[in-house]
C-alpha cells in the first residue's frame, strides 16, 4: 500500500508549511465466533492538508514523487544545483499569500489522483470515505478462516501488507497469537512526526471473547486497540472458550443434562408417593370395613 508513504510526505508538508494538517490511518481487523476474520482500512487526509499539496503543486515548488520500490519520497526539481539546503528552506519560499482553498471538486480529484493501490489491496473492496474535513478511502475484506491464517513460527507480518496470503497469527494449543506490528523504519519515520502533525494512527481488533493477555493501548469491551505512535509492541493473545477461558458451550451442556436427571428424579418420586397414598387409602378402607362386619357380627349375637 501506499499509506505510508503518504504519511511520511505529510511530515515533510509540516515541515515546509508549519500547519496542523492531519490524516488517519486505521486498521480493524474482526475476528468472529466461526473463526472468520475480516480487516477493515481507512485512510483520510483533511482538507487542509490536501489544500496544501494542491497549493505546493500550483506554485512550481519541488515536485514530489514516491519511490515504488522503497515507499518513500524522492524529490524532482528542474534545477540540477538544487541541494538539501534549499529544500529544508522551502518554507521560505513558499508564498503563503498564494494559497487559496480549494472546492471539494477539486479536492476530490487530487485524491483519486493518489490513490493508486500496490497487489496487497487487490482483494480488498473500495468505497470513499467523507467525513467532516477528512476525504479517502475505506477498504475491506474477508481475509478467511483463522487456522488458515495461522503458521507454527510465521514471521512478523507489516500491517500495512496483510492480505489473504498473509500468516497473521501463530498457535499454541488452543492459544493465538496475533503476529503483526509495524516496520521497524516505518516506526522510526512515525516517531521522527509524531509531534509535529495531527494524525490517527491505531490497530484494533475484535474478539469474540476476552483476550488472555494484550499490551491494547486501549481496550472497549472485546475491542482492542493499540495507538501506532505510540505502541512500541503488539502483543495478543487469545482462544475461543469463551470468558475466563470457560468453554460455555459445554457448560450449558452440563447444565442442561444435570437439570433433566433432576426432573426426571421429581417425577419418579412424586409418582412413586402417589402410590404410596394410594395404597394406604386402600387398606383403611378395608379395615374400616373389617370394623364394620365384626361390629355387626357382635351386635347380631347380642340380640339373640
């Protein structure tokens, strides 16, 4: 993808412009009760920022271009003497007065313009994304089963080069352990900006369950997030057992099965104290008959 690179040329419009310009980066990754996972990506630059570029390019100031091979940004002038000095003193020359604001028309068309997308995001679905100042684009895409995606002793995987074919997550016996992080360059290159623009960089992640353990940044409930200027690590870790790590499922089943030999226990005792009455009802009745007859018997003898 080409995020970052993005990301890093926002730090050097910081520096030329000194403005708070901002930009979002985030990714989702959801992983359901049937062990399916799905990653969500938004990317977003604000108006002001995107109104910057725009005004860079209008007043013939360095052009800017993005190296494929190593995503970062080379620097293109028709002037063959131009050296680092007089980069780092663009802010000089760049006439602020110039800069005019652009419609979203045309803010739009600079964005499209950008967005072209490397192998990594050709399973992923595209949609643009407005919200507020922030113009670009959300992708998304069933990634498949988790056991798929699962390797004994994968390799870290970059989070911005998460595709179908990557082994995100390891296994210990029922244990995961989600596998990913970012570039140790792209850390630096995050770290070298992070107090000198406004964006919103994080990972999360959506559990189905509470995770066994998590360095989150952040946790909501079984969402856990991890802010990307700051986390030095992302670490969790997690099973499919439910809370606590109860396998409820079988709990339920216990209960049920022990609650139906209860029940069963009830009615046989009751039925079998119904007969219990029944028989004792019977024999009184006899013997009040037996009475009966032999006070009969006694009052005929005493008549004769």
């Amino acid at each position: 993808m080409k995020k970052y690179s993005r990301l890093f040329f926002v730090g050097f419009l910081v520096l030329v412009f000194s403005t708070g310009c901002s930009m979002k980066e985030n990714y989702n990754i959801i992983i359901s009760k049937d062990k399916e996972v799905k990653i969500e990506v938004l990317s977003a630059m604000d108006n002001e920022m995107i109104d910057g570029m725009l005004g860079m390019n209008s007043q013939d100031e360095p052009e800017v271009n993005f190296d494929e091979e190593d995503e970062f940004f080379d620097y293109e002038t028709n002037d063959d003497e131009t050296n680092d000095d007089e980069l780092s003193n663009g802010e000089e020359d760049f006439d602020f007065s110039k800069q005019k604001t652009y419609t979203d028309e045309e803010r739009w068309k600079f964005v499209e313009s950008n967005s072209e997308e490397d192998e990594t995001l050709k399973d992923y679905k595209k949609e643009k994304y407005e919200q507020g100042e922030f113009k670009g684009y959300k992708y998304n895409t069933t990634l498949g089963k988790i056991d798929d995606l699962t390797a004994e002793n994968g390799e870290t995987v970059n989070i911005d080069k998460i595709s179908k074919d990557s082994k995100i997550f390891t296994k210990k016996g029922d244990v995961y352990t989600l596998n990913v992080n970012l570039g140790e360059e792209d850390q630096s290159q995050i770290n070298q900006y992070a107090n000198m623009i406004k964006f919103d960089l994080k990972l999360s992640v959506t559990l189905p369950y509470k995770a066994k353990s998590n360095n989150a940044t952040s946790v909501d409930g079984t969402t856990y997030t991890w802010d990307l200027t700051k986390a030095k690590s992302i670490e969790l870790s997690f099973d499919f057992k439910g809370d606590n790590g109860l396998n409820l499922p079988l709990i339920i089943g216990i209960a049920c099965g022990v609650l139906l030999v209860v029940v069963v226990c009830v009615i046989i005792l009751t039925k079998k104290k119904g007969n219990k009455n029944n028989n004792v009802v019977v024999n009184s009745n006899e013997n009040n008959a037996n009475l009966n007859n032999e006070s009969n018997v006694n009052i005929e003898n005493n008549n004769q």
